[in-house]
C-alpha cells in the first residue's frame, strides 16, 4: 500500500486562502509541516537491513497478513521532518519560560553526556548485579543526596514521575496505618493543591476532602484542626504552596496531625525553592517526593519522562517499595522481593518493573555534584530573589492577591482584576506568545480568580528578567484599557488560537486516510 | 557555579528593588526551628564539569556494558540498533527543553508528533485510538486493568501466567489497596501457553483477562478464543506487548479481539538504561476512549482554519476532574515517545518488517544451535525473537559463571521467580539484529562449559 502516491508535500489543508501570500504556505523560517502518513509511504525505509537468512517460521502460525499502514520515510526526509516540527515548539534554549510550579530551569548538557555514556545507556536492569555495580553505587550516591537534602530517613528512587511519587508516599501511609491495625479513610487537600494531589488519593483507594485556604494564601489552620480525626489518615500538603508562599504553620500542622493519629505528605514540586535552605524533614513531615525534572534539572521532554522519588520519615521507612539498593559492605546489593523478607518484610511492594528512571538519575546526580552543598543553596536563593523581583515590578499593575502579606518564594501569583473589555488572562498570555514568551501558569491555583503564577527560576539573568518584566507590563496595560486587539493573539506564532472545542467534541485522534484515496487503490 | 547567571552586584540591586536588605528577608516564612544558618554540611561543594564527568565516567566503568559482550538479556527490555539521528532529534532544544504542550500555539512540533505517535501505536496495536505514553509497560498494564474495572464495574481481573512477573507484581501493589481480586498463576516449562485455563477461569464478576504476547517465555498463542470468550462473559481482554518489533512479524492484538493493547515500547528509539526511562504505550477501541488514562493529542483548527493539534478530552484528566480522574498521571514519557516514532518512522511498515523478519530468523538460528548443546533443551514451539532453554541444572549459578566467561546469556527464570521450584532450570535467551553468528557461538561454548 502507498498512502500518498503523488509524491507532493502537502501544506496543511484549507491552508490557502488563510495565509495567503505565499505559494507553499511558509513564511521564510516558519516551515510548515505536513503529516507523516501524507509525506510518507509504506515502501520507503530510512534504515538498512542485511537480508534475514532463509529459515522455516516458528511463529506459531500467525504471520501477519495484512498491512500495519505504518508510513516510512527516508533518513534525510526524516531528519528534516522531525527538525522542522522542532521549530514549532517554544523551550527554555529559546527563552524564559515562566510556568508556575514547573521549574522550567536550564538544562545542562553535560547531563545529557554523561546519562549516554554506555556503562549507564547500554546496560540492562536484569544484568546479574555484580556487572552493575557502578549503577548501583550512582543510584546509591544520589539516594544519599536526596536524604541529606531534605532530613529525612530514607528515599525511594524507583517512582517514575511526581505522581507516581505520590502515589508511593500515599501507599506507605496506608500501610503504616493498616499495619498498626487503623484503617482510616480520609486525605485531607487543601484547595489550592495541584489535581494530581486529589487523583492520587482516590487512586489510593482514598475519600478525598477538601480543606480552604486563607485570605493570606496559606492553609486554614483552624479548619484543618478542626477537621482532624480519627478518620483522616494523612494531610497532603505543598510546602511552598501553590500560591508561592511558604506555610509558617508547618511544624505546628505536621504536630496537630500526628497528634491526631495521622501523617503528613508534602508535594515536593516546589523543593526548589528551599532546597540548601530548608530541609522538609525539620517540618515533621512522613513522606514527600521530589520531582527530579523540576528541582534536579533533568529535561521535562515535552511531557516526560520525569522521575519522583520520595524520601521518608523513619516511621514509613519500613513500607517503602521494592526494590532499593543497600550497600553491603563494599557491595552494592539490590533488594527485590526474593531478599526483601529477612528485613524488609513490611513493603509494600514493587510500583513498577526493574529500578526507576536510570537515565534520570544520571542527570541528577551530574547536577547536584556540579552545584554542590554551596552551590544548591544559592539556586534556592536566587530563585526566590527572581520570583520576588517579578512580583515587585509587577505589583503596581497587575493584581499580587497576596502580594501584601510578605515575600512569595520562587513563584509570583497575580489575579486578572483591573482588566477591562471581557479581557482575560488567556488574553494576556497569548499577547505574551507574540512577545516571544511562554506565557505563566494560567487558571491555576483555583484560589484567585485568573490566576497567573509566574516562576522564573535561578536560571534566568537579570537582563531576561527586565526584558520579560517590559514584555508582560505592554501586555499587561493593553489588557487594562481593554485593547481588543489582544483576543486575536497570537497573530505571529505558527498557528492562531485553536479550537479545543472542536478538538473535544469530534474528537480525531489518529490520523486516517480520506475516502477518495482509499477508493483510489 | 556555572548555572546561575546572577552577578554578585545583580543581587545586591535586585534585593534593593524588591525592598530587603538581604536574601534572609525572603525567608522569613520559614520557621525559625527549620531555618538553615549554612550549606548543610558534610555534603561536597561544587564541582568542574570536567571534575563531575571524570567521577561518573569512572562510575560508568563499573558496570559491563552489554554492547562489548555477547548478549542475550530480553524479558521485557531489549537491546536493539537506533539509528543515529534518532538521538540527535530527541536532543534538538525546542523538544529536549519543552513542557507539556498546554500552549498549542507555539507547541504544535510536539503535538503534530504526538498525533503521528497515537497514530502509528494504534495500527501497530491493530486498535482504534492510542493515548499520547505512559511511564512504562508495567504501569501501562495496571492502568489497563483499573479502565477495565471502571467500564464493566466488576472487580476481578484474570492474569495468565505468561505474563512479566514485574507487571504481575506492579499489578498486585495496587490492587491490596483498591480491593481488585486478581487471580493469578506461575507458568510451567512447557510449549503450551495457558489460555485454555484462562477461558475456564473467566466468571461474571471478571472484569479482564490479562495476556501477553509473546509471553514471558517467548510463546505466541492465538488471542482470538480467549477473546471470544471474554466477551461472551462481557469482560474485556487486556493483551500486553513487551517486544513491539514483534507485532512487525505477528499478527496485532487487535486484529485478534483485544479490547485494550497495552505495552513497553523501549525496544523502538529507546536503549536498555537499566530500567528506565521507558514508555508505556496504551491503546484501545474508539468507544473505551472516555476511560482512557494519559494524555490524548487531538486534531483541530485555529482562527484562520489551519489545521494544528491540542491536547483534548482533558476532562478524563487529573488537573480538570481531580479526584475523579481516570488516572492520576500527569508528567509521562513524551521524549521517549518522541524517540519512538522518530524510530518508527525511520523503519516504515518495510523496515520494521524487515527487522523482524531478522530478529526472527536469527533467534530460529540460536534456538536451533542452542538446542544442541548436551542437557539443554527448548522449550517453546512458537517464538519470536526470544525463547527459553531448559538446562540440566539451575540457570541462574549458570549466567552468573557465563559472565566470567564474558558472556550475558540471558535472563535466568530463577532472577524472575526466585520461589518457583519448577523454573530454576529456565534460561530466557533474546536474540535480536544485534545478535551476531559468533555472540550464538560463543554463548554456545559458554553454556557447554559451565554445564559441564
């Protein structure tokens, strides 16, 4: 089967009469793309293959019979395929990019040198452990790393991502709390919290509630203690929260709560912004998971892969999942399920197949040596100096909520109030696009109305930040004397605001070809 | 500290703008008690980066690569060749340094890839839709399970014993906490599979069947009676692909009934790396798509009625439905996804036929010669690119003694199933284009002699 045979590179459809003066629908340096089963077809192959030798089938009879429709193109078609799609994406190589709790940081390369030296990249997790030790011994190093940074007793590296993370620190507390014969059904969130907080608990086997936060933008402490109980297993806490501010009453929620029989998870997606000057462990906290693609400036890829590991108190310590390593003596052994039962016989069990997210911890642990003790203490530092900057050239024009009750940490929160002509903070954030700027966390926390959470990280110089400041603060006072103007941007980025609409309601998720070139073949 | 652009003199102006006196002001939320006075000490400062890539390169030299030795370790992870400009792609900044496309505006290079992914699992997968990766094929697999649980509200899966004891074990982890019963069994060093038993244990309270294909021993069984029979008892079949270059020889899931194909994509794009990270593929029919996990990427057009693509149906997803989401995943393995179909369009239906056909051809030719060896034996009938020997005596001491020789045999069913009395003495062997004729010859000689 050919799915294109005429060999012509299409623009997108309907792509004429929209952008006009251009004959392939390009403008200079913006290529557009077609898709690859319009570009590509089933006869052609970037790959060389030797001939497989002649052999009888051993395939128990069931050789695929018909055609897959898997379009191939050749290597230099490919190579220019994927590149040209590249330069569709905005990245932090480009510029700023300001995500709220996202830790968009730079990404160094020489994590990505050393995750692809073959004694890491080319070694498999079933290899018998004697021929794996220096991973064992990174994995081991960077476990230490995590512990020492935060005060707590102990890590599990094998969660893939920041959610899977929760869901190892939520199944430690169950155990713990089954295993002590008090099975409790409750985990409290407060209402400002990620919605990965809530899916995990209810993925845990959890009822969920919800518990309000103050005019100030912190927990409402009073609330909490009154809601604690005999039914409440654990509270799921993010510390720095979600609306950038540290929760003064920490260590006095983790006591409330342990006094009232349960524990405390902290979503560690903001640690960076204390990492070097706080350690969660001095909180009372029981389990908090540390995104490694956020704070450890592993590359987030577009959406992963993250990696999550969760660092414990000695309390859980005991429940943490199979497998981890131990060093024993000048060995490196990892604990599966056959060894687990001399002294680990309360896990909970195995989360995944073989150790977690190797290739990550390389990176990591490349960037925590690079920054060192000293070094991490002036990320957390200058992360918050940046964040705090924004919001203090920001604050005379935009709306800070709770820009009057002290320094935010690493992120900056602003409301759409002030805004006039039904612009919104949408509005404002594709204006920001045609500035050439990601824009900032958008809707989210819940808590204020059009929220904008902005995070710049440590990464950014001073110039970026002023150049930014300038972009956001023109956007921003259009967006006040209500210029229309803006509900039709982005005009300059590769595509106009798209119909998510359409998208959700004739959902077309895999491409199919159309009728007339079916009846064709 | 290479990594912080920030002068000296840029801190002390801006502490000055934002009215502290110093970087302490910032921190007064902190808890007295909690506050670090200094670096926390004890832990190294920093270093060069020549200074951090001499450490790792000597951490690195500790392990025995399986690219300098004869190799034959599968079971769910394989090594295979990736052409070079696979890696050079997934390393271009605009996709390395990306986020989550939730600005389809100025991310459509990683949503039109996307879309072309979803595209390329669902027909390799013989379904209808694909979602957009998860982490990994274990936890591909327990997802699978709680969709099927939510769709026919009914709380006991059926797990055949061809399938990864990980993913078993995954799957076992979570079902103590959500209350699904899983009937599970350990497979046998025989060439029959065990679907007939699977057809006899489906009842009205099963909500799946799960089966790999090929199993964990290599086995390719026919799906289309076990699916039948599923649905005949409204539960659904849940097939779970671990080597997807398979499905370039054999016939797809889906072709066969399966109602949700799930599976590890690491053989396409992405090396062995120990374990991880890898990608989980997902797919299913159209009609299942509403109690999918993950993120789906879907087609659309902007103001003007170009095309371009969004990430949609998100009100299945965590950051919408919160507690009442499909799943709680939010960060998946879109990089790997990336490196996957940049792979797979590398092959095209030709090459990964090709490559197939070659994987195959060349395990027939081991399994053959292995099979020569005085005691061993193999076990299966059918196979793709991965069999299993039975040896006079325990597999495990066996690979351990053939590493001395310089030689990675295998994976011995012992690692996998340290309890299971009658498997001690399986040796699974992966074979794949890597593989040369003298990587058979030498594993050969190194299986003779430490059976010796």
């Amino acid at each position: 089967m050919t799915i294109n045979q005429s060999g012509w590179r299409p623009t997108a459809p309907e792509a004429g009469a929209a952008s006009g003066d251009t004959y392939t629908g390009n403008r200079a340096l913006m290529l557009e793309e077609a898709l690859l089963f319009e570009i590509g077809d089933t006869d052609t192959t970037g790959v060389d293959f030797a001939e497989a030798p002649a052999s009888e089938s051993r395939l128990g009879g069931l050789e695929r019979n018909r055609t897959i429709g898997l379009a191939g193109l050749s290597e230099p078609e490919a190579v220019r395929h994927y590149t040209r799609l590249s330069r569709q994406n905005y990245a932090i190589d480009l510029g700023l990019f300001p995500l709220g709790s996202c830790t968009m940081k730079h990404n160094p390369r020489l994590n990505e040198k050393v995750a692809r030296m073959p004694g890491f990249a080319d070694i498999h997790p079933l290899q018998p452990v004697d021929t794996v030790q220096g991973a064992l011994e990174l994995i081991h190093r960077l476990a230490g790393w995590l512990v020492e940074l935060t005060g707590m007793h102990s890590v599990a590296m094998s969660p893939k991502a920041g959610a899977h993370g929760e869901l190892c620190g939520l199944l430690a507390i169950r155990s713990a709390l089954e295993a002590r014969g008090d099975a409790r059904e409750v985990i409290l969130v407060p209402e400002s919290a990620h919605g990965t907080n809530p899916a995990t608990a209810a993925f845990a086997g959890y009822r969920v509630e919800s518990i309000p936060a103050t005019a100030r933008g912190r927990v409402d402490f009073d609330a909490l203690k009154a809601r604690l109980g005999p039914d409440v297993a654990a509270v799921m806490i993010t510390n720095p929260n979600t609306c950038g501010l540290f929760e003064p009453d920490m260590v006095e929620i983790s006591r409330a709560v342990h006094e009232a029989g349960g524990l405390v998870y902290c979503d560690g997606a903001n640690f960076n912004a204390i990492v070097g000057r706080v350690r969660p462990g001095d909180l009372g906290i029981d389990a908090m998971h540390i995104n490694l693609h956020k704070t450890f400036s592993t590359p987030h890829g577009g959406g992963g892969p993250g990696s999550g590991p969760v660092v414990f108190s000695e309390a859980l310590t005991p429940f943490a999942p199979l497998p981890f390593v131990e060093k024993q003596g000048d060995h490196f052994a990892l604990v599966e399920e056959e060894t687990a039962g001399e002294h680990h016989g309360s896990s909970f069990g195995r989360m995944v197949a073989f150790h977690g997210q190797m290739g990550m911890f390389t990176r990591a642990l490349a960037y925590i040596m690079s920054h060192g003790a000293d070094g991490l203490r002036q990320v957390s530092e200058d992360a918050v100096l940046n964040a705090n900057y924004i919001l203090r050239r920001l604050d005379d024009l935009l709306d800070a909520p709770f820009g009057d009750s002290g320094p935010c940490m690493h992120e900056a929160l602003f409301s759409d109030k002030g805004f006039a002509g039904g612009l919104t903070t949408l509005d404002l954030a594709k204006g920001l696009i045609d500035e050439g700027f990601h824009p900032m966390t958008m809707y989210f926390p819940l808590v204020v109305h059009g929220a904008m959470l902005i995070e710049p990280t440590e990464t950014e110089s001073k110039a970026a930040l002023d150049q930014f400041i300038g972009a956001i603060r023109s956007v921003a006072e259009r967006a006040k004397a209500g210029d229309r103007s803006l509900k039709a941007a982005p005009v300059h980025a590769p595509r106009r605001r798209l119909d998510e609409t359409l998208a959700a309601r004739k959902p077309v998720l895999v491409w199919k070809e159309s009728p007339q070139a079916e009846a064709a073949e | 500290m290479r990594y912080l652009p920030l002068a000296g003199s840029d801190r002390q102006d801006m502490l000055r703008a934002v009215g502290a006196s110093s970087i302490d002001d910032l921190f007064v939320d902190v808890p007295e008690a909690a506050r670090l006075r200094d670096k926390i000490a004890g832990l190294p400062d920093h270093l060069s980066e020549m200074a951090v890539e001499r450490e790792l390169a000597r951490l690195s030299r500790r392990n025995l690569v399986a690219g300098e030795v004869p190799f034959f370790l599968g079971c769910g992870a394989y090594r295979h060749h990736i052409p070079a400009s696979v890696d050079h792609l997934i390393q271009r900044g605009e996709f390395l340094t990306s986020y989550t496309p939730y600005q389809p505006e100025i991310a459509q290079g990683t949503l039109q890839a996307l879309f072309e992914f979803q595209t390329q699992v669902a027909r390799l997968y013989g379904c209808e839709v694909a979602n957009a990766s998860m982490y990994d094929g274990s936890t591909a697999c327990w997802e699978a399970i709680g969709m099927a649980r939510r769709i026919t509200r009914r709380g006991k899966a059926v797990l055949s014993s061809g399938l990864h004891p990980h993913y078993v074990s995954v799957a076992a982890t979570m079902a103590r906490f959500t209350g699904d019963v899983l009937d599970t069994r350990v497979p046998e060093l025989t060439a029959e599979t065990d679907l007939p038993s699977l057809i006899d244990a489906i009842d009205d309270d099963t909500s799946c069947v799960v089966v790999q294909y090929p199993d964990i021993l290599g086995r390719i069984a026919d799906l289309g009676a076990l699916a039948e029979a599923c649905h005949a008892k409204n539960a659904l079949l849940i097939a779970v692909v671990t080597e997807p270059v398979a499905l370039g020889a054999i016939r797809s899931p889906g072709e066969m009934g399966a109602d949700i194909v799930v599976g590890e994509g690491q053989s396409i794009g992405v090396g062995l790396q120990f374990g991880g990270p890898y990608v989980g593929l997902f797919a299913c029919s159209e009609k299942l798509v509403r109690q999918m996990p993950g993120r789906l990427t879907g087609q659309t057009v902007d103001s003007e009625g170009k095309r371009g693509f969004v990430l949609t149906l998100s009100t299945r997803e965590q950051h919408i439905r919160r507690e009442k989401a499909t799943s709680n995943i939010c960060t998946s393995s879109v990089l790997c996804a990336l490196a996957w179909t940049a792979h797979m369009t590398l092959l095209g239906e030709k090459g990964l036929r090709q490559l197939a056909m070659l994987n195959h051809a060349k395990a027939v030719a081991a399994a053959d010669r292995l099979a020569k060896v005085p005691g061993v034996a193999l076990v299966n009938d059918s196979f793709f690119n991965e069999f299993t020997l039975k040896l006079p005596k325990e597999a495990r001491p066996a690979v351990r003694a053939m590493v001395d020789k310089g030689v990675l045999g295998g994976v011995s069913l012992g690692r996998l199933y340290p309890e299971a009395a009658g498997l001690q003495n399986g040796l699974v062997v992966a074979v794949t284009e890597t593989v040369t004729d003298e990587d058979v010859e030498a594993l050969a000689t190194a299986l003779e002699e430490v059976l010796a």
